[in-house]
C-alpha cells in the first residue's frame, strides 16, 4: 500500500507540473509560431512573479522591524510571500530553483529542468532575452551529471552534448564535461568524434576537448585546462571564440 501511495502521490505531482508549465514545451517548438505564443506566456508569468516579489519587498519594508520570526508572525507578510512563491513556480526559472533533496531522477521537475536547457542550447539568443539565468543553467547541469538516469534522460543529455560542442561556446558550457562523464557511451563518443572532424573550427575544439577529458578522467575539468586546451589549437585564443549571451 505505501508503494502504491507513493506512485500515487508523483502522478499528482507531475500532473500538477504539466498544468503550471506544460504549455513551455512551446519554448523548443519548431514551429516559430508556437514559440512566439510560449515566449508571451513566459513573459507574463514572469511578469507576475516581478509584481509577487514587488509586493512581498514593499511588505517587508512595512512589516515590523527586527527578526526574521517577528515577520513570519504578520498574516500580511506570509501572504505576499506565499503569492511570490506561488507565482514563481508558474514561470521558467523560477520553478527549477529549491529542489527538494533526493535523486534527481525521482524529481518531478526532471523534465522542466531538461526543457530548460535544451531551450538555452537550441534557441540561445531567445533564451538570454526571455529568461537569461547562468547560475540556474550551471546548477541544473551539475545536478544532471550523475549516474542512473533512465534511457529516454541519458538520451536526452547526450543530444545536449552534442548541441553545445558544435555551437560558439557560451557561458557555462563547459560545465557540459560533467553531463559527458556521467553518459558516456560508445554513442555518445561517435558524435563527438564526428563533431572533432568537422569543418567548423569551433566544433573540432571542442569535441576534442570532450573527448580528452572522457579518456583521461582524472584531468580535472578546470579552467586553466580549457583554457590550455584552446591555447594550443592554431587559429583559437582563449576568447576568440567565447559568446557571453
């Protein structure tokens, strides 16, 4: 019975998902069309959770002063708080923040968190206009590269993967090596040596760069490693080609 209860309960939840974000699939349609109406249903619900979190400061400035408890004892305060937070899990990427503790692959949001960053990898400069956030794109990536995902997930991050290797590098791509790590496949390798032929000079960096780390695991993935990396390849200064969004 408490297994069942437990199903139960994560059907409700994802449901629950799907009725507050489903309709941010849009976001990676290929239909621009579709896309223009989910970029105007992200842009108001970011709209409000600005308005929620306009109003909670404003209370907050109003509330009496001192700690933290004394506030939480104003109905006024736990009110304006609660409709910030409300708000926010209706809007991208609020709803991705405050994970609750447990494996990523039990998490509801799994699939919102994916959409994500397949939005930010596909569609990058829609992205940085509409819901630009690096530190949530670097979490979710580090959250992401674990071990046990299922097959439709380590699909999914493979795809990623592949995306970024081949795209001008932009901000915390190269976080993208973790993702690498935890998926690596034969699959996965493929693609990668493939993108290491290409033409696109870019590309061939990169690829290579992944499938260095993926040979030699116990390369840290550092800074001063990429940057040496792209040192040493003719033709690429260690900005040159870095797109900041």
């Amino acid at each position: 019975m408490e297994a069942d209860a437990g199903v139960g309960v994560g059907i409700d939840e994802a449901q629950a998902w799907e009725a507050r974000l489903g309709w941010a699939f849009g976001l990676i349609a290929d239909d621009p069309a579709e896309r223009a109406a989910a970029l105007r249903r992200l842009d108001r619900a970011r709209a409000n959770v600005q308005d929620a979190l306009a109003r909670y400061n404003e209370v907050w400035r109003s509330t009496l002063p001192g700690g933290g408890q004394e506030k939480w004892q104003d109905p006024a305060f736990r009110q304006a708080y609660g409709r910030y937070v409300e708000a926010g899990r209706h809007a991208l990427p609020d709803a991705l923040w405050n994970r609750p503790a447990g494996p990523v692959g039990s998490w509801q949001g799994l699939p919102y968190a994916l959409l994500f960053l397949e939005w930010e990898a596909r569609y990058p400069q829609e992205w940085t206009r509409h819901a630009k956030a690096w530190g949530t794109k670097q979490g979710l990536i580090r959250g992401l590269a674990v071990a046990g995902h299922d097959e439709t997930v380590r699909a999914k991050l493979t795809d990623l993967v592949e995306i970024v290797v081949r795209r001008a590098y932009r901000c915390k791509d190269r976080e993208y090596v973790r993702v690498a790590r935890a998926v690596d496949s034969e699959d996965l390798r493929g693609r990668l040596e493939s993108a290491a032929r290409s033409d696109d000079p870019w590309a061939r960096r990169h690829a290579g760069y992944v499938l260095r780390l993926l040979d030699r695991p116990e390369v840290p993935n550092t800074v001063h490693v990429w940057r040496s990396w792209l040192a040493a390849r003719p033709g690429t200064g260690t900005g040159s080609l870095v797109q900041r969004g």
